[in-house]
C-alpha cells in the first residue's frame, strides 16, 4: 500500500553560513494493506516531515514514492483522492459542530449533499459522536475533539490514513478511546500510518514499527521482534547519591560472567545503572553481593523486559525518553 526508497528532505539553515538541515535522509518504507505502521522517535526525528511527504504537503527533494498505486511525484492528486490525513494540531473550528465540519469536508472531495449526509450520519454513529454532533466543537472535550479529526480523515473512505501524533496532550481514558477507533478501522481493512513518540502506544497500537533517528531508520519490525533482538533481561539499579558511587558499582559488575552489557543512566551514572543479563531473575543475588563488595548499597533494584527504548537505546546510544 505504501511504498519509498530513498525518500529526503532538507531544510535550509536558520543560520547564515550553514549548511541545509536533512530532515529525512533516505527513508524506505513498504506497508502492506491493512496494516497499523507506526514511526517511532523523538521529536526532531523527522516523523511529521515523512508523513507530510507522503501526503503530498511537501515535496520531497529525492526518492521514490508510491501510496494506494499512485506515484508521489507525477500524481500527486491522485495520492490525495486515495488518502486521509490528520495533523497534530487537528482540523476542526470552535464555533462549527462535528455535523456541519464531517458535511462540507465530504462535499469538497467532490461527494453530493445527499451522499455526504449519509456518510456524516454513519461517521457520527461510528465515532460516538451522535449525542453532541450539533453542539459547536468549542465544547467538545480533548479526546471528543481528536474522534472528529479522525472521522474528518476518513470521511471520504480513503485506503490509507495518516496521523501525526494522534493522543498527544491526551488523558488516559482518551487515549484508548483513540486506538480502539484506529484498530476497529484496521479491521475494516483501512491502512493505518501512525507517528509517535510515546512507547507504550507504539507497542500496543502499532503491527509493525519503524524507529526513525535524525531522519533515518535505525530498526523496523515488529515490537516483540525488535525487542527479542535484546537477548535476554533488563535489571535497573538505582543508586544513593554519593560522590563516585556509579563509578565504583560499575567497576564491581563489568567482570560478572552473567552481564552483557552495562549503562549508566542519567548524567554521570547519577540515576543509576541498567544492565542487559541472561536470566535476570538468576543475576540479581549475584550482583547484590559483587555490590555489597565494593561498599555499594542499592537504592533500588528493577527487573524488567527488554522495551522498544532499549531498542533506541541498542541501535543509537541514547534512551529515547531522553532524547
């Protein structure tokens, strides 16, 4: 359904004298119909520049494209008619209802005012959005507000959806709101283009992910697949302040038979230690002891599985709820 190679986009520098910014540097992606496909990464990334590519509001400046069989670059309004696309900021006005907004965006795809009643009255039904269709937006809440921008998108029946950060500033009764409505339109056969920055999302939401750093994919697969890439056990070790007592519990735990790769976290080991082991049940007894030999005393001690941050974290250096 959707299909690049070596997409890019560069920007030019603020800065007089500098060089142009590379927002996306050669981005391939290849979606399947009927996939949820999420893009990971921190804001920056070149998340929303991708997806504004792909839905034809900027031009890309290289690559190949082609979205629902049409071709980016040579039909590009064929690419709108078959695509819905919702922005981060949403599109809806405070003083018009979700009625009026769902009517006139299904007659500017060209759809006749019977027609487009009828799909406003389906919309409404199928977001949840019958009872205050006729109150203006203003009213709405966050989460209401976010399932009128979707039906806006969709409105048209397009065979791809994209969206930028669809439950970002979003509560939590929100938020799920928002992916049971992306996932019953998966299952409705609807191709799904999502980005993210939040994990959680990424890993419940999404079938497939590409984590994208500094405008290129740095992993792609499924969540649970990527995160088997991280062998075995996490164990978070959170340290007492204290003047180099990250250093010598580093020091204690490099040798251990068990530990494939150690970390600090924060600045200067100040949050702790993270560390990758085999069976993290096993190693936790055998790394209290090798602390307590170096006069190490743990505040804290966590085992976890390997995240999508452990991911980021494997493939470019940094945690990406930092970055």
């Amino acid at each position: 359904m959707i299909e690049t190679k070596g997409l890019r986009k560069s920007y030019p520098s603020r800065k007089r004298g500098s060089t142009a910014v590379d927002a996306v540097r050669g981005i391939g992606l290849a979606v399947p119909a009927g996939e949820i496909f999420g893009l990971l990464g921190p804001n920056g990334a070149g998340k929303t520049t991708t997806l504004r590519m792909l839905a034809t509001l900027i031009r890309p400046d290289g690559g190949e494209a082609r979205i629902a069989g049409a071709d980016l670059f040579t039909e590009p309004g064929e690419v709108r008619r078959r695509i819905g696309y919702v922005a981060q900021g949403g599109g809806t006005t405070d003083a018009v209802s979700a009625r009026e907004e769902l009517v006139l965006q299904a007659r500017m795809y060209g759809i006749g005012k019977a027609e487009a009643g009828r799909l406003t009255e389906a919309a409404l039904k199928s977001f949840d959005l019958t009872e205050f269709a006729d109150r203006p937006c203003s009213t709405y809440s966050g989460g209401q507000r976010r399932r009128v921008d979707i039906a806006l998108g969709v409105i048209h029946g397009p065979r791809v959806l994209f969206l930028d950060e669809p439950t970002v500033g979003l509560d939590p009764a929100s938020r799920s709101q928002v992916w049971e409505e992306i996932r019953r339109l998966r299952t409705e056969g609807m191709t799904v283009v999502v980005t993210t920055h939040y994990l959680d999302e990424a890993d419940a939401l999404c079938d497939r992910v590409s984590i994208v750093d500094h405008g290129e994919t740095v992993a792609e697969g499924t969540p649970e697949a990527l995160k088997r890439e991280i062998s075995g056990d996490v164990v978070l070790v959170g340290l007492e302040p204290g003047e180099g007592v990250a250093g010598r519990a580093a020091e204690a735990l490099r040798a251990e038979p068990y530990l494939h790769r150690l970390e600090t976290r924060g600045t200067d080991g100040e949050d702790g230690l993270r560390l990758y082991v085999e069976n993290g049940a096993a190693a936790i007894p055998q790394l209290l002891l090798a602390l307590g030999g170096a006069g190490v005393v743990p505040g804290t001690v966590q085992l976890q599985r390997p995240s999508l941050d452990d991911v980021f974290l494997a493939r470019t250096g940094r945690s990406l709820q930092q970055a």
